[in-house]
C-alpha cells in the first residue's frame, strides 16, 4: 500500500502535517510502516513526528537510529533497541532468553555473528516484544543497520503480530523501500517524504514572510526539496531587498553536503553534466565518462538527477548542478567544457563550450562563431540559448571593436527578454549603458529590459519615462514607449481609457516612422482596448492590423493581430476558429517565438478546451503553461488563474482554490491588477460551487471594488458579474444582484454571454416566485449554450434548473434535469460538477442520508455524513477537501458541525460513533 495513492492521479501531495498523519495512522493501522526520502528530505522528523501522533500511555516507544559505519558493527542495532527498552521487560522472560539478551548486550566485537547466535537471538528478543504485548519500534536510516539486527528484527516483524508490536522504519532511497521492504516483510504501508510541490513551497515562502514572487524562484531552483528549500526561504528572509533571482550561498553549500554522499567519479561526472545544457548518457561517454551510465545511475538513486528516459540526465533541483560547478576549479571546469566541445554532436553546443572554456579574455575569431552560433539559435527559436551566446560573443570581442560589442550585447538583451530572463536581460541593458550607445540603442536596451518583467509592470513607469525623454523627436522610438506605455496601463493600472489612448497614440507614431511591424502591434493593442471599452470598431481596427501582413513573430506574438482575433473568437465563443488559429500560432511559437508567446497559447488553448468541454485537454494545457512560467521565472498570476479555471472544470475544486489565491497574491504583488481580477473571478466562483456562499459573496465584493468605476463595457471579455450575481442571490442580497443587472451592459440574449446572464436572472424569478417562469428562462439558455458546444455552461443551467425545481418539491422533473447535468458531466469528465449532480441525485433517492444518530441527536446532512465516514476511515481533512471537490477550510468547519451534532471531540470518537450505529 503506497499512501500517495489515496489522493489519486494528478492530485497535490500531501501536506507535511497530513503525511504525518497519514504515516502515524497507518502505524496504528497496519503495523508495518516504511518512511522513504533522499538526503535532507526529511525522513527522520518525519518518524518523529509519526511516532508522536501515535503516542499511546499503554504502548512503550523504543528508537534506534542509525549512521554510516554502523553496518560494521554486529548486533549494534538490536542493542542499541534493548538498551533503550524499560529495564524490567528482559525480566518478563524466561531465564533462557533472558541470558541470550545479556549477551547481546555484551558481546565484544569481533568477527560475524554465527548461525546458532543469531537463531538465539531470533528466538529471545520475539519472546521479550510478545510478553511486553505493546511496543512501537522506530528505526531511522535502516540502510546503515547492521546485517546480524536486520535479520533478527526481520524475524520478529514477522512473527509477533500486531498490534502488539508495531515497526515504523525510515530508508534513505529515492524509490520504493528496498531495506526497508525486506525488513517488514516485503508489503509494508509506503510513506514517502516526498518532494513539494509548487503549493507547498509557496506555504513555505509565506511562514518565512516573503513575497510571493519568490516562489518561482525557490522552487526553480530547489525542485521541491524541503531542506533546501527551507534554506532558500530563511537566507532569502535575511535579505529581502537583494536580487531574488540569486540563491543564498547556503543553499549550494547545502547541495554540496548532498552531493558529497556519492563517491569523486561520481561527481566528476555530474560536473559534465551539469556544465552542458542538454546532457544525455551518450553525450557524457563521448566527453570522457566511459562509466557515465553506472554514475547516472547512482545519482538517480541518491535522488540527486530524475529518473530520465531515453538517456536524458536532468537534476533534481538546478541547486545541484550550481553546487557541483561550484566545488569543481576553474581548471576543472575549463577541461570539462573542452571534453564537451569535442563532444558536442551539435555545432553550436560545441561553439558555446568552445566560448566558456576559452584561455583568453577576448578572441576575435571565437567571438564571430560564437556570434554565428547565436544567430543559428536565434533562428532555431532558443532564445535563452542565443542570449547567453550573445553575451559570450560580446565579452569576446576586443574591446578596441566597439561597434560589434554593443550590438551583440543588444541583441543579447532583447533575446533574453523575449526568454523571459530579466537579470540576464538587466545584466546586458548595463554592459550596453556602458558603452556610449545612441539614444535609439538606449532606448532598444531600456525596453528589453520593460519586455523581461513579463506581467509585472507596475516598477516599470520610470523606465519608461526615462525612455521617452532619450526618444524626444523620434516618432519610431516613441512608438515602441508608447506601445509599453498601453500594455502597463491595461495590465498593471487597470485603465483601459489611458491604455487605448496609448495605443492609439503608438499607432499614428509607427505610421509616420514607416514602421509597419510597430504598426501592427499598436494597432492590435488599440483593438484590443476597443473591444474592451465597446468603444470604436475594434472589428476594423484589427482588420487594418491583420492587413499589414506583419508575420505573428515579428514583434511577439502575444502583440500581434493573428493572436487577438484568436483571442477575440474565444470571447464570442468561435471555439473551432480559435483553436484553429491559436494551433497555427502554437507552430510559430515553439520554432521563432518567446516563453512568454508559448505559455500565452497554451492558456489560450486551456480555456478553449474549458468551454468546449474537452477537461483532460484543459488541464494538460494548463499544466504546461504553469510549468513553464515557474521554469522561465514569469509572472505566475496568468498561469494560476488558467489552472484554477482548469482545475475547477475537470480536476478539483480544493485545487482550484489554491490555484487562485497563488495567483491573486501573485498578481497583487506585481501590481497586475488584471489577473488579480480574473484569479478573485475564480475564487469566488468555486466557493459558490461548493456552497460556501459567504466566501464567495467577499471575493466577489472584493473583485468588484477593483473595478473601481472602470469596468470594461463587453461582457464576453471579463464573465465574472453571473457568478456574481448567483452568489448574491444564494446569500439573500437580492438588492446587490438587482443592482449589478441594471448597471451592466445587456449582452445580445442570443449569444453565450447572454445566456449565462439570462440563467443568473432566473435566480432572481425563482427567489420572487415565478418558478415557471425561471424554468422556461433556463430551458432557453441551456439551448442557447448546446447549440454554441459549450456543455459545461449546459451542464451547470441544467444543474441550476434541478435545484430551483427541486426546492418546489418537483422531484421527478428536477431529477429529469440533475440527470441531462450528469451525462453531459461523464462525457466532458468534468469531475468537480459531477461529484455535486451525483450529490442532488443521490439526495432525491434518498442515499447518503443518515438515519437518526439516536440519543435524539440532530441528523447529519448528506455531505457531513459522507465526511463523517471518510474520516472515520482514516482521511486526513486535505484528503477529505479533494475526494469531496471541497476546501479544507470547509472541511474543517463541516467537521466541527458534525462533532457538535454527535457531541463528541474527537475522530477516535468519531470512528466509535460511527461504528455504533451501524453495528
């Protein structure tokens, strides 16, 4: 049994607090428990804290803990277990055995132990744990236990039954427990000290009081690793003013620790690898690692490089290969680098090697190939890859060729803005300031270095004041300020009036310079904002833009008008269309485009596949987008609120949340008051799903005070105002509701975005009575919503339908509609929606509801019930929140509901409870 495996595929890891339960549970449960985790995972606070959690006055707690070089000694396990057990439990045995435990206690050291010594000790130590009937013990590190104690302990795990003995054993290993294993009997509960997840390591990054920016940073760079990333968070603490983008030295000191458990070749190895940008075994072998598979893998084994397929080496945290590179000299490093030149199948790999092993400060002939190779990768669309040869090109050239230098470093600043590397961006926009550049070269630098902050451009107000006042005069230049000037104004001031006066201004700029690449994008912008606004005919302006013929990657795709007329065919619900252009673009992108370009589609695409219904699809999208912003270090307040939104359509509601308050606190950090929106739209609307009203009644509150007297004038653009008013009428605040229908635009009723509004105004009939008419309202819409293939708003209309229907005690009508709401449901495999349809139908054929609790006590309702028993079962309240599409704030207050109503205080009392009154 693995307990990863309760919460099911694609499910957040536990929690570190659930894990200790999970683990202390299964101590009492199963007896046989293995704790698995590589260095500094923590296994041993882990035991600790399982041992803890399972503390009973009847039970006695023995600990023996291992360190390497105990292997060497005989019995030292087993004495330092009976050393450590009460002095009167030898007494409990025969005088026999007794003699046989005093000698092990006693033994000199010498050679291995006998046959006949170890069948003693065997026999003595199973008669002491079964006369002492309740005894945990607690072995931390096994692998280092020596031969003669794992045979004995092996035996009495076998023979003494639980619970009257129960073993909780950890083993350092990456995989499955292999020591550990054998030791209980093969089948032991599997408790992994797994790594964090991106949810997990933002819990951290907040105790440590950081900013959650810093999140991408830490787990980029320490893969999830709780040591190290506990180290990050506390010498990030230390210097909250520094570049978040440079790791505390301790974190590499503490990754060299790491690396030092596996032997000199080994790590000689890594250092190849961790030198090349993609390493493969083949690649290591060709380098001069002949054993580089057995070394490979060794590390996998330490969990110091991922378990790769198809020969691919990766580490498991970057902080491991900056530790290695770090311990080895810059000799070491240098005849590396020329091993992976002459290694290199890839000719500009090997040019790259070439350049960072180089003896010489500059180098004429190897700064033109590095140059050449940068190109080739430009072209190829490894914009990281080119921006770092560009910058090793530009430190290569003499410095008595002034004009080659700067041009290289800025090209190396634009390519790493369009690879989202800000420092590297910031680091390139100096060396060029340094330089004596023109104002046009100043100016190029300065925005690259605007383009590098991705969604957080709210500190880039002064950079772009600065831009205008070296642009003064030049129409082409003040065309690409103003241009930045709208994207800031729409993102982070949330002004789309000063933002499509920018655009505009932007536009008649780039015309008078003849610039029509930068007539393209602000006139995209300015259509963009017209459509925002229903001001102006956004239609023509983006058929002028489209007209030019600019190709999608010339100043970005995210800025061209091929991108936002796929953008435009989400909003009116041309769902082929735009997943048709937007496939189109996803080509373009992953051959010339930037990070950004890529996880802009991939969103695109998830929320395609929302509305069309496709969830699984949606979540891969989505997945890919978030990962890639936690990789490429982007704002991850649009990557979150995309996997919010997949997240409450096809995989969990608790998820959904997490999702969205990372994104919100992200995007309010940045000062990216667009996502910050869009991230309080999901919010509220999962917690209006999982009925928990109030909550969703304040995000939405929230959400509309940051509109602030601005809010776009279409509908189909930002779709949060019917989940809104649906909260306000399921809290009663019927006012509220009223209010927000009569100051919002009236969509086209015809259109999806109507029929989402027509469902939220049958709320409002059915709450003044007119049932008949609320029902025929949502008929309609539902229609509207199958004939546009958007069957999740089908499913939810019919949902809506089934309760208004049921409330009126029309069960057989309301059950026809919950039943239309759980196929299409199944079909789309839209798991959170389907979980609450099964939940109402469940109710009206009477499954799920408790009988009396007796003693008169108020009944439990359906879903407390369905709590009650899961924990009762042994979930933890995160476990409960995901199989229940809930979150574990409402777990916890529904338990304390049904604590109160059982008059009880605790699960164990729950468990008996429970088991009372079901015989």
């Amino acid at each position: 049994m693995d307990v990863e495996a309760v919460t099911g595929p694609g499910a957040e890891r536990l929690s570190w607090q659930d894990t200790v339960r999970a683990a202390a549970h299964a101590l009492r449960a199963e007896g046989r428990v293995a704790v698995t985790g590589v260095w500094g995972a923590g296994r041993t606070t882990l035991l600790a804290g399982a041992l803890d959690a399972a503390v009973e006055e009847s039970r006695t707690q023995v600990r023996v803990t291992c360190a390497d070089g105990d292997q060497h000694y005989v019995f030292g396990g087993l004495a330092q277990l009976l050393s450590a057990l009460p002095g009167a439990l030898p007494g409990t045995v025969r005088t026999s055995r007794a003699t046989a435990v005093d000698q092990l206690l006693h033994r000199p050291v010498g050679g291995p132990a006998g046959r006949e010594e170890i069948a003693a000790a065997r026999r003595a130590m199973a008669d002491l744990l079964r006369a002492a009937s309740a005894v945990d013990i607690a072995v931390d590190d096994v692998q280092w236990l020596d031969e003669a104690s794992a045979d004995v302990l092996g035996y009495v795990a076998r023979t003494v039954a639980a619970p009257g003995l129960a073993v909780l054993v950890s083993e350092r290993t990456a995989g499955r427990p292999e020591v550990a294993g054998r030791l209980l009997g093969g089948h032991p509960v599997h408790v992994p000290a797994s790594a964090l997840d991106l949810a997990l390591t933002a819990a951290v990054v907040a105790r440590h009081g950081l900013p959650h920016r810093s999140t991408s940073t830490v787990f980029r760079n320490c893969g999830g690793h709780r040591l190290l990333t506990e180290i990050a968070c506390a010498g990030l603490a230390l210097r909250p003013t520094a570049d978040e983008q440079d790791l505390p030295g301790a974190v590499v000191q503490a990754a060299q620790e790491w690396l030092a458990t596996l032997s000199a070749p080994v790590r000689a190895t890594l250092l190849v690898a961790a030198l090349a940008r993609r390493p493969t075994v083949s690649l290591l072998e060709r380098a001069g690692r002949i054993r580089a598979d057995d070394h490979v893998r060794a590390a996998v084994a330490a969990g110091v490089l991922c378990d790769g397929r198809a020969g691919g080496v990766r580490f498991t945290a970057p902080a491991l290969a900056d530790g290695v590179v770090g311990a080895a000299g810059q000799q070491e490093r240098a005849e590396a680098h020329r091993s992976l030149a002459c290694a290199e199948a890839d000719p500009v790999h090997a040019v790259r090697h070439r350049a960072l092993s180089r003896p010489e400060a500059t180098d004429q002939c190897l700064a033109e190939d590095t140059a050449e190779a940068a190109g080739r990768a430009r072209a190829d669309g490894e914009r990281a890859l080119s921006a770092e040869l560009f910058v090793l090109a530009a430190e290569l050239t003499p410095v008595n060729r002034p004009g080659p230098r700067l041009t290289r470093f800025l090209t190396a600043a634009r390519e790493a803005a369009a690879a989202g590397d800000g420092r590297l961006a910031r680091r390139a926009a100096n060396a060029v300031a340094a330089s004596r550049p023109t104002p046009a070269q100043h100016v190029a630098a300065l925005l690259a270095v605007v383009d590098s902050h991705s969604q957080a451009l709210a500190e880039a107000a002064g950079l772009l004041e600065r831009c205008r006042r070296l642009a003064s005069g030049d129409p082409q230049l003040l065309a690409a300020v103003e241009l930045r000037a709208a994207i800031r104004a729409n993102v982070s001031d949330s002004d789309p009036h000063e933002a499509l006066r920018a655009a505009r201004q932007a536009a008649e700029l780039a015309r008078t310079a003849g610039r029509p690449v930068l007539e393209a994008a602000a006139l995209t912008m300015r259509a963009r904002m017209e459509r925002v606004l229903n001001e102006g005919d956004s239609t023509r302006t983006l058929d002028c833009a489209l007209a030019l013929n600019v190709a999608a990657e010339a100043d970005g795709i995210g800025n061209s008008p091929q991108y936002l007329a796929a953008r435009h065919a989400i909003f009116d619900d041309r769902l082929a269309e735009a997943r048709s252009r937007l496939t189109v673009l996803l080509a373009v992108a992953e051959q010339h485009g930037q990070e950004e370009d890529l996880v802009d589609i991939w969103r695109s695409l998830a929320e395609v596949e929302v509305r069309s219904g496709a969830c699984a699809k949606a979540l891969a999208w989505s997945g890919r987008a978030l990962d890639a912003s936690v990789a490429a270090g982007l704002s991850l307040g649009p990557a979150c609120y995309t996997a919010a939104l997949a997240q409450s359509a096809g995989g969990s509601f608790a998820s959904a949340l997490r999702y969205a308050a990372h994104g919100e606190r992200a995007a309010r950090e940045e000062g990216d008051v667009l996502h910050r929106k869009r991230n309080l739209w999901m919010t509220g609307a999962v917690r209006l799903h999982t009925g928990d009203i109030d909550g969703a009644v304040t995000a939405f509150a929230r959400l509309s005070r940051t509109e602030d007297n601005r809010r776009p004038a279409d509908p189909s653009v930002f779709r949060w105002q019917p989940d809104a008013i649906e909260a306000f009428v399921a809290a009663g605040e019927l006012t509220a509701a009223e209010n927000m229908i009569q100051v919002s635009p009236a969509p086209d009723q015809d259109s999806a975005t109507g029929a989402a509004w027509t469902r939220a105004r049958a709320l409002l009939l059915a709450r003044a009575g007119e049932t008949d008419h609320a029902v025929e309202r949502l008929r309609a819409a539902a229609e509207v919503f199958r004939r546009d293939g958007l069957p999740l708003e089908e499913a939810r209309t019919h949902l809506v339908r089934g309760r208004i229907l049921r409330a009126h005690r029309r069960q057989a009508a309301a059950r026809t509609a919950f039943q239309d709401a759980r196929d299409i449901c199944a079909g789309a495999r839209a798991r959170p929606m389907l979980a609450i349809v099964q939940e109402h139908l469940d109710r009206l054929d009477g499954q799920g509801r408790s009988g009396g609790r007796g003693d008169g006590k108020t009944e439990l309702t359906d879903a407390e019930v369905r709590l009650a028993d899961l924990v009762s079962r042994g979930a933890t309240n995160q476990q409960a929140a995901q199989q229940m599409h809930i979150s574990v704030k409402t777990v916890e207050s529904m338990l304390s509901r049904v604590y109160r109503k059982l008059q009880i205080r605790s699960r164990t009392q729950l468990s008996a409870t429970l088991m009372t009154h079901t015989g």
